[in-house]
C-alpha cells in the first residue's frame, strides 16, 4: 500500500499526496490540489517533486493550484472527462486506469456522478481517494446530480472490499458524526467511530482515513437499507417509510437543514 500525506489546505480541505514504490522518494502524485500556498509549501519542506495530478471534480477548493503547480513542473493531469476543467491533459472516465510510473501504482477510475454531474474517483492498492462524494460518516451535497444517481454512486463504493482506506476531499468528520447519532441514537458502532474521531481531531489529527468497512456500519448515507434508518427518516419528516434512493433523497435533505 503507497504511502499516503494529507495536506490541509484552505478552511477544511484536505489534499493528498501519494508516494509510491519506487526508489525516487520525491515524487509524488497529488489528489485534488486546491490551494497553490499550501501545497507549494510542502513541497518545499520536503524535497518533493510532483509526478501527476488526479482531480475528482471541478471545484475550484480542488484545482485552484493548478495553474501554480504546471507553471513550475511538467506533468500529466487527470481529471474527469465530463467536467472540462481547465490544464486536464489526460481526461478519464468510468474503468480507466490512471497509470502513475514513477510512483509504480495503477488506478481505476470509477464515475460516480452525484456532488456534481462528472464526479470521479480513483481507486487502487487499498486506497480510494473520494473527493466530495463519500465522506467519513457523510456524503457530498447534491449540487449537480440526482439523489438517484449519488445513490448509486454510494452504492458501488459500499461495495469495494471492507479493508480499502477511504481518503476524502475535506475534514467534516465530527459534524457527520452529529447527524449520524441523531439518526442511529443506539447504534453502538459509532461511539467508538466517535471516540477516535474526537481524539485524532483534540491531537490535531486528521480524523482520516477510515476504512469502507466502518463507513458500512456508521454512515446514514450507506445505510439507507437499514430499517433503523429508514424509521428514523420517516419519524423526521413524517412520511411514510421509504427505501433506497428515496430513502436516500429524504436524509439527504435532512443532513441539508441538519
């Protein structure tokens, strides 16, 4: 598994920078860099060199240092097809492999449209970095795409296997926690998810990554089956009980106003 950096960046962003298997222990390849002093910083600090870029989607929280990073070094950038983001040389979509050399590691591309209409994500050596679409004990808003579609999304990255860390685009951990304990009060999977979350963050830790296998017992988004979540959700808004993606829409709504 390569070894993976978060970098703070803007108010709660996190970009990553992932180091390979090879011997060149500078290069890097950077997920969803959106902040030009942040990430040029780190740089600095240590002695690193960028290889390839790997955006998720088109925000600017997740590209705005782009134009900085190509003005000084020359690199591939992969972001999604159906986005059209400005300094991309290499667009990808759904089962696309992301082939990084230098670093020796390979990802896949998985589509999963949803926070916004061409959402990617990419996953490979026991790693997903997720950008806005799954977040630990949350997911992203719907800004561009329908609840049935970012339920689907869900859906396919539930189902990848229960030891894959999940990197995603920002540290909204203990907030999700919040909601997800309104809606699961009993479920006791997430008092310890809980405990370590709030003493990684007292630490001035990143909560992340977690691992998809927590998020199938913790996060409401990854739930919507459960028939604690589905009551709970009707008790809310006072409709009738619901399953999957309306299910999904309901809470997604609640989380909204939350």
């Amino acid at each position: 598994m390569p070894h993976v950096t978060p970098i703070p960046a803007l108010r709660d962003n996190y970009i990553w920078a992932i180091e390979g298997t090879h011997a060149d222990s500078r290069a890097v390849a950077l997920v969803d860099p959106g902040e030009p002093d942040a990430i040029l910083a780190w740089l600095a600090r240590q002695h690193a060199r960028p290889v390839a870029i790997l955006l998720t989607h088109h925000h600017h929280d997740h590209t705005g240092a782009l134009p900085a990073l190509l003005q000084a070094w020359s690199m591939p950038v992969h972001g999604p097809r159906r986005e059209g983001i400005t300094g991309v040389t290499h667009p990808v979509g759904e089962a696309d492999r992301v082939q990084v050399p230098e670093l020796g590691l390979s990802f896949e591309v998985l589509e999963t449209p949803g926070h916004t209409r061409g959402h990617v994500c990419y996953h490979g050596h026991g790693c997903l970095f997720a950008g806005d679409t799954l977040f630990a004990c949350g997911c992203g808003r719907l800004f561009e795409g329908s609840a049935e579609e970012m339920h689907a999304s869900l859906r396919r990255l539930a189902a990848l296997p229960a030891e894959t860390e999940l990197y995603c685009g920002h540290e909204y951990t203990l907030a999700n926690i919040a909601f997800a304990r309104e809606v699961e009060p009993d479920n006791p999977a997430l008092e310890t998810y809980h405990a370590r979350a709030r003493a990684h963050r007292e630490a001035g830790l990143p909560s992340l990554p977690t691992r998809i296998a927590e998020e199938r017992a913790v996060n409401p988004f990854l739930r919507c089956h459960e028939a604690s979540v589905r009551m709970a959700i009707a008790r809310h808004d006072g409709l009738p009980l619901a399953s999957g993606s309306a299910a999904f829409a309901r809470l997604r709504c609640w989380k909204d106003i939350f």
